[in-house]
C-alpha cells in the first residue's frame, strides 16, 4: 500500500510540471519584456514610432510607464502561458507515444501548437483584456480613462460595469492570435532546434540564441494582424451615444484593410518581433528546466526533455551530466 501511495505522488509532478512551469516562465519573461510590450500596443494605438512612443512616455508619464499594467500582465502569463505551454507539452508527449518515441514532423507541431493556443487563450482572455486597457489607457482623453489600479480592481470593474461576458470582450481574435502565435512560434522553434543542433552542431547557448530569434520572427508574422485587431476591440470604448466604432472583430479587420490596407495590420512588426524572441529565451530556458525526483530506490532521476525528443541519467548525488 506504501509502495502504492509513493508510486502515485511520485507520478504527481511529471503531470503538474509543463503548467507550473510554463506559468513561472512566463511571469518571469514579462517583467522582462513589459516594457517593450508597452511601447508596441502604444504604437498599434497610433502613438508614433517607437522612439517618438518612448520619447514621450518618458518625458510625459516617467520610467514607471513602462510597466503600467504589469500586474494584468503577470496575472495574464499565469493563466494564459500556464495552460499554453502545460497542454502543449502534454500534447507533443502524448504524440511522441503515438509517433513510437520518433521526433514529430512539422504538421504535427503546428496541430500541437494551434489547440494548446486556444485552451491557453480561453483562460487568458480575462486578463489579456485587463493588461490592453491598462496600457492604452493614458492614450484616452482624461474624461474618457478608466483608472484601474491593478489587474484585479481592472477585472471588479470590468464585470460591475459591463457584465460577466465582457470579461471575453475580444476573445475571438484572442484565440486566433494564441492559435496563431502558438503555432508559428513552438512549431517553429522546434524546427529550428533541431536544424541548429543537428545540421548546423552549434552549442547550447548559440541555439537557443537562433531558434529564439527565429521562433519570433515567424511567430510574429503570424499572429500580428490578429493581435492588432485584438488591441483595437478590447481597447475602444463607445461614443456619445453609445455606438462602438467596430462590431466586431471582422468589421474591425474590414475597415482597417480599407483604411491602411494589408500592412497596416503589420504596425509595430520589428517591435513586435523584439518583444517576442528575448520572451521565447527567457521562458525556454526556465521551461526545460527539471528538478530532480527521488525514484523508488532513492535516486535522483533527472529527466532532461526536449520538445521533439528526451534523454534521461541517473545519479545517486552530486552533479549530472546530461550528454545527449
């Protein structure tokens, strides 16, 4: 029966890890990246460019600018990224069973990448929302701010003012820009990885540092039009009589193709890529971190997973050397 109960909290961890995981990263990566992200909503919002945007928060609204809405911002990486990466981890294991252990092709990644970006998404809309209204919210004229003081006050005052489902106000280019970004940056990376490592025989830090920069680039280019959709639905608010300037996501996506045309969905793109490869190499190093688990004979099993593939030592202490 012991041996039972030992079996069962030992098989505890490996199940909870990709979650606990993936949310610590990502809170840890924003307060990194929170400033950058400040400066790309403020220039989907038509601020200027980022040096005028940055020039004139720091003249304007100080250093502390920059992390205006950071608690929406945390709150967002611990509900959103805990079940993006959480599933997305558990979805590639359960296919590299099904797959006998080989590495998954491309498709696969992306399919893997597309669902884990929806449920992640449908958790983190809420806060998403919170974190865009935040930021945009010295943009406003002063009549027209809302003045949250933190994520959770932003949410309290969402649901007393505008109902429960305004907490899902965006949702729909929530989801197609997690789906998106999720698919263009974990399938990529992997992919890249894999080429670096295996083609090319770079070392550790020189991979992460490519398949990084990679994995933002095209995560960037396939997620930005949705994202600046997302910004303009969760941040406008109605006019005099009560009419919002979009519908909804598509009339939001019509007229600015009508308005800028395609690139304009594109506003902030070398932004926006700066922003997303420093968080992919935060997150990426924290997330294939593993603390070592007692096996039943009392040894510390270190398991070092890879996406696509896994080696695994053992040692009864001391350092572990991981050789591929």
């Amino acid at each position: 029966m012991a041996e039972e109960k030992k079996a069962q909290s030992a098989g505890v961890w490996p199940t909870v890890k990709p979650f606990v995981n993936g949310g610590a990263s990502g809170m840890l990566a924003t307060c990194v990246i929170q400033p950058i992200d400040m400066v790309k909503v403020r220039i989907q919002l038509g601020q200027g460019s980022a040096a005028t945007v940055t020039k004139n928060m720091l003249r304007e609204e100080g250093v502390g600018a920059f992390y205006k809405g950071l608690s929406a911002g945390l709150l967002r990486q611990a509900t959103y990224t805990t079940a993006r990466l959480g599933s997305f981890k558990m979805l590639t294991n359960k296919a590299i069973e099904a797959n006998d252990g080989k590495p998954l092709p491309l498709y696969q990644k992306a399919l893997c990448g597309l669902t884990a970006g929806a449920i992640g998404a449908c958790f983190g809309s809420p806060a998403d929302l919170a974190l865009i209204r935040m930021q945009a919210d010295a943009t406003l004229p002063v009549a027209q701010r809302r003045n949250y003081t933190n994520a959770f006050h932003a949410l309290y005052r969402i649901v007393a003012d505008e109902g429960v489902l305004a907490l899902w106000k965006g949702a729909g280019p929530t989801v197609v820009r997690a789906m998106a970004l999720n698919m263009g940056m974990l399938a990529s990376y992997d992919q890249s990885v894999e080429f670096c490592k295996d083609s090319l025989g770079l070392g550790e830090a020189a991979t992460v540092l490519g398949a990084s920069t990679v994995s933002g680039f095209f995560a960037a280019a396939c997620s930005l039009p949705f994202d600046y959709v997302k910004t303009q639905i969760q941040k406008m608010q109605p006019d005099a009589s009560g009419k919002y300037p979009y519908s909804g996501s598509l009339d939001c996506a019509m007229k600015t193709l009508k308005a800028g045309g395609p690139f304009k969905f594109y506003t902030g793109f070398p932004v926006y890529c700066v922003r997303i490869a420093p968080h992919v190499m935060v997150f990426t190093f924290l997330y294939d971190l593993d603390i070592p688990q007692p096996d039943s004979e009392g040894r510390e099993k270190n398991r070092v997973v890879e996406r696509g593939h896994f080696s695994e030592t053992w040692s009864n202490g001391g350092l572990i050397d991981c050789v591929k």
